[in-house]
C-alpha cells in the first residue's frame, strides 16, 4: 500500500504531509483536472449550466469535459450523458448546477464514479434556513464519505489560467491570464472584478469563489499559492473567516513571501463575552479585532475592491518600496501640490531632492521650472523633459518610490509619455516603484495596460498616492524581524491546572488575591508581597512586619474598582496609622453597604509608570492580549493596543512602543528611563498563560508599576475571571 511506503519514510512516525503538500492535494482536482463533467447542462442555450459548459469549451479546455443530463439527448452535436457515470472515461472535477433537491443524489453519483474534486453551484443550502443546512450536512457527508472536496455550494465556480485556461463559471466575461490569485467568498463579484482587473490590464492566475465555504476554504487556496510560481500575489474578499487562529498562523507566515490583500464585507461579529475588566472594555472599545488579525497577519486591508486591484496593479508590476520618500514630477504645478498634500495625508515623505538631483535636473530643465520636489516642469515642458527626469530622480538615492504625473500635454500624447516612462522602467534602475497618474483622463493609457500592465496608471493622483502608501505599509511588514514566540522555562503549568480545577470545583468565578498571585508566581510574573489580615489589628501587625510604607487595601464581597469606594490607602506608616486607616475604611464601606471581610497590607512600591497588562478570552478569537497606560484612569485614557495570542517578541515590544504614553516609559520630563524590557517580559508571559489556560476569560494587571531601567516592574493588582470554557 501506498501509505505504508509513505510513513516508512517520515521519520519518527511523524507525518511528513506539509500543509502545502496537503492543500495541493485538497485544490489540486480543481486547478488541475485530468477531466470534468458539467452536470445540467440542459437543451436550454442560456441556462447556467449551458453557459459555464460552453465557457470551458471556448477557453480550449485540453482535456476530456463531459456534458451531463438526465434526460440524454444532444446540444449542438455534444452527447449528453443521463448520469455522470455513463461518462466514457475517469472524472477528476464535476461542476453540478442541478435542481437543490436533486443535489445530494448527484453527489453521491460523483462520489461512486470516483470524482475527486466537486463544485456546487446549485443555491438553497446553509444560506436559506434549517432545510438548507440540513440538506448542505447531507451534501458534506457524502463528499466526506468518497474523499471529495468540496467547493460552494451556492457558489459561482471558478476559473484557471494556469496550467490550462479553464473557465468553469457561468458568466460572458473572463480574466486575462496573469499572476494574481483571487480568493473570493462572493462569486457574484466576479464578473465585476474581471472588468476591473482586465481595465488594469491585470491578470489573474486565478478566481475561485467558494459560496457558503462548506469545505474548501480561503486558507486551502494560501497555502497552495504560496508556493506557486504562477502566483505572486493573493487577494482576498471574505465575509467570515472559519478559525481565526489557524487563518492568523498561517497568513502571518505566507504574507511574509507574497503579499495578501484583503477586503473585508459585512458586519464583523467579533465574538466578545460581556465584559467584566478593564481589559474586556479596552477591547470593545478598541475597533475591530479583525483589523487586529490582518495587521498581526501582515496582510494589506483595503475599503473597496477597487482599491484592492489598484494594488495589485502596483505590486505585481513594481517592487515593494523599501521607505516612505517620494519624488514627485509634474507638467502642472497645482498637480505636485495636491498630490503632495495627499502624500502627507497618508504617511508619506516628500523630500527635498539630492543636490546632484537637482543639478542634473536643471541642466535640461527651464529656469522658471521647480527642482527641489515637487519637480514641476511646466507646461511648457516637452516629451524628452519627462523621460529625462524621471530617468534622473529613480536614480536619487533620497527617495523610495516615484509618481510621475501629467495633465493633458500641449506637446505630444499621453501615449507617446507613456512609453518613454516604460522605457525608464526597463532600464537597469535602482529598485524604486514608479507609479503615473493622468489628471483628467478617465481612460488608462493604452500603452500602459494593454496586455500585460506594466506601470500602474490612475486617474486620481490621490488615488495613486493611497495606493502607494499601502505599498510602503506592506513593505515595512516585509522588512519587519518575524519575532519568535518565546518558551519561558520554569512555568509551573500543573500547579497552574490544578489552581485553576480546584477553583472551578468550587464554582468561584473570580479567583480570590492569593490565588490570583499564586497564578502570576507560576509564571515568573512578579507580584508586589501581599499580606492578609482579617482585622485592623492584625493589618497593623503586618504593616509593622513589612515595616517602611504600605498600602492597605480593603476586601469586600462585590467590591471591584477598590479605588472609588475608598478601598485603597496608599503612603501608610507605621502600626498605628495602619490600624486607624483601616478602621476607617471598614466603617467607610459598611455605611456604603460593603461588609469589609479582610485587609491586603503590601509594601509601597517606588512611584512609575503605571501600565496595564490583561487578556480577554474571545469566543472566536481565544486570548487576546491587552497593553495600555494603566492605573485608575485607564478608561479615561483609553490608550491601548491589543493582539490576539500568540504573540511574538516582535509584537510585544510594538504594543508597547505604540502607546501614545510610550514616552512616559523612556524617561519624560527628566524621569529615569523605564524597564521596558520587564514590562515586555510580563506581557509575554501572560499571553503564555493565557494560551494554556483557556477557562482565563479576562485577567487584568492593574497597575503594573514599572520601576527605573534594570529595577523591573511589579504588579500591585491582579483579578482574575474563570469561565468554563465549551471547548475544555
Ligand atoms: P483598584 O484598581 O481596585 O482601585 P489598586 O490596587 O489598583 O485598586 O490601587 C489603586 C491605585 O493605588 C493604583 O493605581 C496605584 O496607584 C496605587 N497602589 C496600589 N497598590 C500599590 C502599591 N503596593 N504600591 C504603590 N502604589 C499602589
Ligand atoms: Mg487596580
């Protein structure tokens, strides 16, 4: 048997099935069909399942295609076969447009001719109630039963260009051939997408539209372009995303080699518990966590479809920019202007050229003409004009891409530019994208997109500008370090499951001071001494043993922000001040209707920063991770970033630097610098206590204390929420 030979050579036992091994078998039946069968293709010419028959045979398909029809016959001298099984030869693919009830049966007829690969395109599945999904359950089962993957149902097929040209879906219009893999979870966008890309002159290496994504999914089609050569690039449009950790692991990785543009549709249901803490309400408030996937991911989000191909254009064409400089020419002055405005708008630099820039510039340039950047010609400015300055700027050094653009010349076409830009573009250049805008011609340059495009073209500067922008945000990732998610040896992870059971036994929720320090002690995560007292007295005993400044906290039943119920008294000397303050405090809750049952007394720690580190457990998302500027105002301020687990090294130390209270940490207003390293350490080891620990549902850290560099940083409050998670 095959698969014995196969394991004899996996060493260990260990499965030597890679995931592109495994998704080039899942999409392998699809791209690469030894045959197909269309199954209802009727008498009707104009039925979908003549048209998507048609289209497979008008694009020259090589290889046997079979047109299926329960009641047999012939089109247009084409047999027509009752059942897929009366097909003369072996199907690998079959495209089913078959009435919904008819389905299942068909399936089960594909399963029995061993088809490896089918595509349903008949609706009336999961999207239209209990009756469909039932039905959609069956569809599944059968397709699990033969080893069939399965694409739709409700879906609009697909089409190929490489190895073969195969055009399996229903509508007149087509892709050009190119490098672009297009992934979408609409199929009715395709139509639409294949008359913006062809207006682009970008071609696609494949459209694939997966409908109620019963099987195969966005993540089988990554895997497998990320190792094709005929893909440099992966587009998105998704409405859902099926595991979004699995998506985040794997998009991360392939990102990192091709770039992935996304466009996101509907209404993102980000799966949050009702929140509790601090943390929980950070994340609410902090935007959608998908945002937070994709940029995590590395991948390229964009608003519209068209924005999406915009950039396709630009990155298939053009390499990535290494920085966010750009050099600027013009025939129109208001032009630069504007399109330098729009520079500053989205991030980008316009610098001053290098005087040798400048010079050369000059040399073929009038005097009245504008060399710093904006170049601006004038519009007087003829043919060679254009050519030689961008010739001289792609060569500057001092910039990382180039937006060459022209309002209707007085002296030659647009045409006649355009080719002596492609020009420029062939030279042997420094690697700078150039990107063209032509103001006021709504048309694209022929020149430019015919074919293959080349340089991508737009008819708003602006637009060329946002496009160039998300190019250089895709090259920041590309130049990122990958990080690496650190193993802490010395976590204590069974201690840490049996606090955790024994709490859950008792059905506590909230797991009380000790238990939640004892949690952070197993993961090296430090926590400010703690002592507990049931009494003013013996509150004052332990202030006299801790000796110095303490702070003396009381604990109530029901008593969460300690702080507004005057439940926190800080800078406490000595025995007797203890044991006031805490009289007074207990009177204080009692009149406001909290039964004091205890005291925590802890030293004072050294005045810092304060940050809060938490982690919320997503329903869909797991452990997301939390860092912001702590203390009792942090929902005031509101300043935070967040990540979902697991996170690397990489990623801590950007959670931190991107606070808007970043620096306060590097030592403001005369301050001693603060040891970020520890506070990055800390985060790192509750994102890892957060991945073992699924029944955490929300842990906040509030407020950690961050001492001066090489001091640490301690945590003074710690509350931890369990919930028994569905998955344990
Ligand atoms: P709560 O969040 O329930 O109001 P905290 O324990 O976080 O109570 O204390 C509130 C504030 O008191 C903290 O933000 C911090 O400024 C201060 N504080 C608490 N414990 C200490 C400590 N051990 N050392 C120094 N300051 C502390
Ligand atoms: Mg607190």
């Amino acid at each position: 048997m095959p698969f014995e030979l196969e394991l004899a050579h996996s060493p260990n036992g260990a499965s030597a099935v890679s995931d592109a091994d495994e998704a080039t078998k899942t999409t392998s039946p699809f791209l690469r069909p030894r045959s197909i069968a269309v199954i209802g293709v009727s008498h009707n010419q104009d039925s979908l399942g003549s048209r998507l028959f048609q289209n497979i045979i008008d694009g020259s398909f090589p290889r046997p295609v079979y047109a299926v029809n329960k009641s047999g016959g012939t089109i247009r001298e084409v047999a027509l076969y009752r059942s897929v099984i009366d097909c003369p030869g072996p199907v690998d693919l079959a495209l089913v447009i078959v009435p919904a009830a008819a389905v299942v049966q068909t399936a089960e007829e594909c399963g029995k001719k061993g088809v490896k690969g089918l595509v349903v395109i008949t609706a009336g599945f999961s999207e239209t109630g209990a009756e469909g999904s039932e039905r959609q359950k069956d569809l599944l089962a059968v397709c699990r039963r033969y080893g069939m993957r399965l694409m739709g149902p409700n879906c609009s097929g697909f089409v190929s260009t490489h190895p073969d040209f195969l055009n399996a879906q229903f509508t007149p219009y087509k892709p050009l051939p190119g490098k672009v893999g297009f992934f979408s979870q609409s199929g009715a966008l395709g139509a639409a997408v294949f008359e913006y890309a062809n207006r682009l002159g970008l071609g696609l290496s494949a459209f694939i539209s997966v409908g109620n994504e019963a099987d195969v999914s966005a993540l089988d089609f990554i895997r497998v372009w990320k190792d094709d050569d005929n893909t440099d690039l992966i587009l998105l449009y998704l409405e859902s995303l099926g595991d979004p950790r699995e998506f985040l692991r794997v998009a991360r990785e392939v990102s990192k080699k091709k770039p992935i543009l996304v466009v996101k549709g509907g209404r993102s249901t980000t799966g949050l518990r009702a929140a509790h803490s601090h943390t929980g309400a950070l994340v609410e408030g902090s935007g959608s966590l998908i945002d937070t996937l994709f940029a995590q991911a590395g991948l390229v989000r964009t608003d519209t479809l068209e924005e999406m191909l915009d950039l396709a254009a630009l990155l298939v064409t053009q390499p990535v920019p290494r920085g966010n400089r750009v050099g600027i020419v013009t025939n129109a002055g208001g032009a630069g202007i504007l399109t330098a405005d729009a520079c500053e708008e989205f991030g980008l630099e316009v610098p001053e050229l290098s005087q040798a820039t400048q010079t050369a510039l000059r040399a073929f340039l009038r005097p009245e003409a504008s060399v710093r950047n904006p170049v601006d010609m004038l519009a007087s400015s003829v043919l060679t004009d254009s050519a030689s300055a961008a010739r001289v700027m792609v060569r500057d050094a001092g910039i990382d891409g180039l937006i060459v653009l022209s309002a209707p010349p007085l002296f030659f076409t647009l045409d006649e530019l355009s080719k002596k830009i492609l020009a420029v573009d062939g030279e042997e250049r420094p690697k700078i994208p150039i990107v063209i805008s032509f103001l006021g011609s709504f048309g694209m340059s022929k020149v430019l997109t015919d074919g293959m495009a080349r340089i991508p073209c737009y008819p708003i500067p602006r637009m060329a500008v946002q496009t160039l922008s998300r190019a250089v945000a895709y090259g920041r990732w590309l130049q990122k370090p990958p990080g690496t998610v650190p193993a802490f040896p010395g976590i204590r992870r069974s201690e840490s499951r049996s606090l955790i059971d024994s709490a859950s036994e008792f059905g506590r929720n909230w797991l009380s001071p000790e238990d939640a320090n004892s949690l952070l002690a197993f993961y090296g995560i430090p926590t400010v001494k703690t002592a507990k007292a049931s009494s003013a007295d013996e509150a004052a005993r332990a202030a006299s043993e801790l000796g110095g400044k303490v702070v003396l906290k009381g604990v109530a039943e029901g008593l969460v922000h300690k702080s507004d119920e005057g439940a926190v008294r800080v800078g406490l000397a000595g025995e007797a001040e203890t044991r006031e303050a805490a009289e007074a405090m207990a009177k204080r809750l009692a009149a406001a209707g909290h039964e004091v049952t205890g005291f925590l007394v802890q030293p004072m720690i050294p005045p810092g920063p304060e940050v809060i580190v938490g982690v919320t457990n997503n329903l869909a998302f797991g452990p997301v991770v939390v860092c912001g500027a702590g203390g009792v105002l942090v929902e005031l301020l509101k300043d935070v970033s967040v990540r979902i687990a697991p996170i690397t090294d990489v990623d801590a130390s950007e959670m931190i630097s991107s606070l808007k209270t970043y620096p306060a940490l590097t030592g403001y207003r005369g301050a001693p610098p603060s040891d970020v390293p520890a506070l990055r350490e800390i985060i790192l080891r509750v994102a890892a206590l957060a991945n073992d620990l699924p029944e955490v549902a929300e842990l906040d850290l509030n407020p950690i204390i961050v001492q001066p560099f090489g001091s640490g940083a301690i945590v003074v409050d710690a509350r931890v929420r369990l919930e028994r998670s569905s998955k344990t």
